[in-house]
C-alpha cells in the first residue's frame, strides 16, 4: 500500500467515526440521553478517536525532522 493510499484509508476511517460521533450528538439533542446500550457504543467510538487521534499525533512526532535531522 502507498503513503497516499495508506493517508485515504485512514482519512475514510477518520472520517467514518466523526460522522458517528456527530450522528450520536445529533440524536441526543433531539431526544435526550441514549439508552443504556446505546451509550455504551458511543463511549467506545468517542475511545476508537481519541485512539486514531493519538495515533496520528505519534505518527507527526515520529515523522518531524528539522535541519539537523529532528525536531
């Protein structure tokens, strides 16, 4: 797999889980808080970002160089 196709999957499933999250929020403000199994799913799709979006920023740090090779 290439970067580029590597970076558009990762945009895809990025993607796929915010749209989660704003559908949950969404239906919250329209009918109030979820059911019991419901609010389980959305805490672990709000863990499943949080993780994507930790990993990302290690993916950033680890990929940074300056000049002298790194930041």
């Amino acid at each position: 797999m290439t970067d580029k196709q590597a970076a558009a999957d990762s945009n895809k499933q990025w993607d796929g889980m915010v749209q989660q999250l704003r559908l949950i929020c969404e239906h919250v403000r329209q009918d109030g808080p979820l059911p019991r199994q419901q609010q389980s799913e959305a805490e672990d799709a709000f863990r499943q970002c949080l993780n994507h979006l930790e990993n990302q920023v290690q993916d950033l740090r680890s990929g940074l160089k300056g000049s002298g090779g790194s930041f």
